[in-house]
C-alpha cells in the first residue's frame, strides 16, 4: 500500500482549507466549519455540559472524523 503524504515539511506547517471552503474525511460529505458555543457559565451544569459534548461530537460526524453511534 503507497501512503501519501500532504505537506512539504515547511516551517510553517501545513493548512487544510481556507475561510469558507468545504472540507470532509474519509469520503464523507464537504462541509463548512461548524460553530460550537460551548458554556461559558462558571457554574456549568451537567447539562450544560454535555450539550457541549454532543455538538462537538455532532461536528466530528459530520466531518467524517468520527461515526457517532
């Protein structure tokens, strides 16, 4: 199997996409960069929480970089 490499081991690293543009992993579906509000309460709640936790997980899946189950 030939694994191939993205980056040219600049100094500066390497960036995928730009301000807007769509990307995916995995063969999924291109997509935007999602927002995620997460709680800025100093007394987060259990719920709050995990609300925080499920739209991080719902943007993983929609990226293709998990599969939420």
């Amino acid at each position: 199997m030939t694994v191939e490499v993205i980056g040219r081991g600049g100094p500066d690293g390497t960036s995928f996409g730009s301000s807007g543009e769509k990307i995916a992993f995995y063969g999924d579906t291109p997509i935007v960069r999602a927002t995620v509000t997460a709680t800025t309460t100093t007394t987060a709640t259990t719920t709050a929480l995990q609300a925080d936790v499920d739209n991080i997980r719902t943007a993983l899946d929609n990226l293709g970089l998990i599969t939420a189950a």
